[in-house]
C-alpha cells in the first residue's frame, strides 16, 4: 500500500486515505464522471453531499471523479450551511486521493476565510498536481470570479493519463475566450514536458523529476454550447505536433445533438429548454480508447447532470 497527500485546504492539508497501486491486470476501463454539483444543492432546494455520491456512484462505479462547484465558509449561498465541503466530500470518498483546487480564496465578513472550487478524486495513484489560476481580464459591468483549472497526472492500467477539470466564467464571453486559450497552453506545455524529464533532477525536493502525461483528458462546465465558438477554439488544431482535443462526445454518438446537461429538473433556475454546459474533451491519442460516454439524465441532485466517459 501507497499513500498520497491531497492539496491544501484553507492552509492546511486533508488527512490522506491509503490509495492501492497495485491495479488488477483484468482492470482495463477508466472510468471517470465529471459534476458541477452546485455546492451539493438539488433542484428541491436542498444541499445534501449524501446524494451527490450516491448519484454519482448510481451512473458508474468511477475509478475518477471531477466535481466543479465546492463551497466552504459560504452560509449565503442557497441551502448551504456554510461548512467545508472541500473536507466533508473526502471524507465521503475513502479510498480515493482528494484533490482541491480553490479558485476563490476571500476572507468572510465574519472573519475566517471562505473558498470556492473544483476537486478531483482518483483511486489511482496521483503523480503531479498542478492549480492553474485562469486569465481574468477585467471586463467592467459584468459579474465575474476567479477561475481555475485543476490538473492531476495519474498512473492509470491505461498509462499516465493528465486530468484537468475546470468550471470556465459565465457572464463574460471576453474571459471565457482568454481562458480557453490559457488551457490550449496548458496543453501544449504539458505535451513539451512529457517529451522528456528535466535534467539534473535529483532524488529528493522540488528538483525532482515528476512525470507530466502528454494524454490528456479536459473536462467539466465551460458554460458554453457545443455550438460555440469557445468549443470549436479549444477542438481547433495546435500549431505544433500537440495532440488536439476531441469531443468525447462526438466520438462515441456521431451525427448525434450533445444530450443536454443544464435545466433538466431546476426549472426555477433555467426555465427554458435544457441545454449542454457540461463537455469532455479527450487528446487525439486517446480516441482509440474511448469507449463509452453518457450523460445521467436521471439525478435532480444538481442542476447539472454528471457525465460519464469510458475510456478501455
């Protein structure tokens, strides 16, 4: 047995849970679900964590979890009781390294710090971790927050496979385009690392050589539609020998309309026709392995529907 740290929380760090390594040879699928989960809060008005993982367990039994949307310290957010939700979701997943990526780091009005984000939860083994803090171009009279993408390099029966999950800006399309591109840069610079390890790296302290996988998987609430031009920027071809992304989606319903992922059961929220916010993008070496990807449109746990890819 094998055991890893999570990220750090409010400056301190989640407890780890012990993570097995060894991978059963007959264990060939990954299995990851992403989630925005809206701080737990379901289309009754009620936040309740319970849920999300049984719902989240109820579509697959994931090797992976991305979950957008965490509050902690935000008692003003709807149904919320202001908790850590960053450390009660570990708590529910043992078994699984914990990863927390804040993007929202303010101090509350009644002292304290309070902290809005992403995590990821893998059973794998998590080998780098990177909290990339989005673009954020000031664009004045429209509503904003800091956003970030959550990356982890894990050692899957598959190979190394790079998770990012993210939750791009909504009120602003001038932030939303300045963070697709920071992410096709991410892309590409983790694709260059992954071409060799840095020299001199030593055996111990931040020198040493972690790998960076070069497959990658992107996903999570870009709060745009498949028709966008957010979606078609971040499918667009690099100007180097990077692998591009493709649409998980595309590759397993050709022809097919994205199933809708927003407005399914909160019709207080969004009135009009569900719609699709929600995407996994997957690098083009990874194509051959996607076998699977489907949307829940059973769970009213969020107002948001989990999203499950296959890869085997």
């Amino acid at each position: 047995m094998s055991a890893a740290r999570a990220g750090p929380l409010n400056g301190n760090w989640i407890p780890c849970q012990a993570v097995d390594a060894r991978i059963s040879p007959v264990a060939r699928n990954v299995r990851l679900v992403t989630w925005n989960i809206q701080w737990g809060r379901g289309a009754d008005g009620r936040v309740d964590l319970d849920r999300i993982v049984a719902h989240a367990r109820r579509l697959a039994d994931f090797d992976v979890l991305c979950l957008q949307e965490i509050a902690a310290a935000y008692p003003e957010l709807p149904g919320c009781d202001g908790s850590d939700q960053f450390q009660q979701l570990a708590d529910r997943l043992p078994g699984f390294t914990a990863i927390a990526g804040v993007a929202t780091d303010t101090p509350h009005p009644a002292g304290g710090r309070r902290s809005f984000g992403n995590m990821i939860f893998s059973r794998f083994p998590v080998l780098q971790v990177f909290r990339h803090l989005l673009p954020w171009p000031a664009d004045p009279g429209l509503p904003s927050m800091q956003r970030i993408a959550l990356e982890a390099t894990l050692d899957t029966p598959l190979g190394l496979i790079r998770v990012t999950t993210t939750h791009l800006e909504y009120y602003s399309s001038q932030q939303r385009a300045a963070q697709v591109e920071r992410l096709r840069e991410l892309h590409q610079e983790a694709v260059a690392h992954a071409a060799g390890l840095r020299p001199g790296a030593v055996a111990e302290g931040p020198f040493f050589a972690v790998p960076r996988a070069a497959a990658s998987i992107l996903t999570g609430d870009l709060n745009c539609r498949p028709e966008s031009a957010e979606r078609s920027r971040l499918l667009a071809a690099m100007d180097d020998a990077t692998p591009p992304y493709r649409d998980a989606w595309s590759i397993t319903h050709p022809g097919v309309p994205h199933a809708p992922t927003v407005g399914l059961y909160d019709k207080t929220q969004w009135p009009d026709p569900p719609f699709t916010f929600d995407f996994i993008f997957v690098s083009d070496d990874l194509t051959p392995r996607v076998k699977e990807m489907r949307v829940d449109a059973m769970s009213d746990a969020s107002d948001h529907q989990a999203v499950l890819l296959v890869l085997s």
